[in-house]
C-alpha cells in the first residue's frame, strides 16, 4: 500500500491538500475539497512564508487559514506531480511569485483521486453519529474476504498478504465510488488518505484476519 503526500485539514470538511512543483521550481499549494469542482491554489511567498491565493480561487470556499494549515501540515513532505490539467493556468495575485506552471506532460504522473472519490469512501464508512468508524469499515472487509472465492483461492495459493489486502480493499472502494477503472495506486491513495486520521491504523483488524487466514492455510 502506498504512503500519500497528501494531507487532511481540519479547517475544511473532507478536504485533502498537497504542494506541488512547477516547471520553474516554484512550489504551489493545492486542496480539493467535496463539495467543490474548483480546486484551491495559492503559491508561497518566499519572504514571508505565507499563501498568496491564485486569482481565481473562491475565497469563500478556501479561507486563507486552510492553506495556512496546508503549509504547516505538507511542510516536509515530498511534492507531488501532475500532469496537465485540463484547466486553465493559475496565476497568483501578486507579482512577486511567477505563475503556477504544470509539469511536463510527458513526466511520469503520480496516482490522484478526486475529492469525490475520497468522500464516498467516508461516507459509506459513516456511523450514524457522523464519526468516520474504522470498526465498519474492518467488519465489511473482513465478511467480504470471508464470501469472496477470490479471496478464498488466493488465500489458499499463498499470495502475499499485501496483494490479497490490495485485491480486498480495491474491490470494496472501486463499488463504492462507482469507479470500476480506479488502480490499485489511485485505491492505495485512498487507504493512505483513510489511514492518516487513524490513530491506530486503519485497516489493523483487516489485515490480522488475512494474516490468519494465511496461517490456518499453511496449517491446513
């Protein structure tokens, strides 16, 4: 399963962001959130630290202290890559920053989901007191890896915990979100996603069922 160099934000619901980094160099913010189709860039001043927000960024929609956090929370981590998007280039408010640019379109891409995808995936996992539950999530994966023959032949083959895991939790997101041509790096990108508001490990209790199922194979 891939690690993300995505973060959550506390500040926006269900909003993920990253930094990317143009052709120039120059590092930009992005969030994606929900219940949005315009994404949220902001470039980052090298004097002062701050976001300067691209012109046509709603404002109401990404307050500055969402890319405040998104600085604080991606400080570190490594940039992610995108290809050309279909939009339009965007071009931060003040002159003191270049415009964003994209990465080549001929450069190796990185897996993306949509925010859309992400939120299909909390809300299919969503207790009735609004709280993402991890228990639920665990349980269903677990009874489907119980009834799948799939999952029954590659438990019995001896395949690598990690694949049948793989083909588990791709089977389970790609229904959710309708989304039957999602990777197993776009599926991994979720997990991750999922896995980073978990306190103990998201998929812990799924992944000691695999392992026993494993050994009770081997033993059989």
């Amino acid at each position: 399963m891939i690690r993300t160099n995505c973060v959550t934000l506390t500040t926006l619901p269900a909003a993920i962001a990253y930094r990317r980094k143009g052709a120039s160099g120059d590092a930009s913010l992005v969030i994606v959130r929900a219940d949005e189709p315009q994404p949220g860039i902001a470039a980052i001043s090298k004097t002062s630290g701050e976001p300067i927000i691209a012109a046509n960024t709603p404002a109401e929609a990404y307050p500055i202290e969402a890319f405040r956090e998104a600085i604080e929370l991606t400080a570190g981590l490594p940039y992610r890559k995108q290809g050309k998007p279909g939009a339009p280039d965007l071009v931060p408010t003040a002159a003191e920053e270049p415009a964003i640019e994209d990465e080549p379109a001929d450069e190796q891409t990185e897996a993306v989901v949509t925010s859309e995808e992400y939120q299909s995936v909390l809300d299919a996992y969503t207790a009735k007191d609004g709280k993402f539950s991890y228990d639920l999530m665990n349980k269903e994966m677990i009874q489907f890896a119980h009834k799948s023959e799939m999952v029954g032949r590659m438990v019995g083959a001896g395949e690598a915990e990690e694949t049948i895991l793989t083909y588990i939790i791709g089977t389970k997101f790609r229904n959710i979100t309708g989304n039957k041509d999602l990777t197993d790096e776009q599926v991994g990108l979720i997990a991750a996603l999922v896995d980073e508001i978990s306190p103990k490990g998201a998929f812990k209790e799924l992944k000691a069922k695999v392992r026993s199922m494993l050994g009770e194979a081997k033993r059989a």
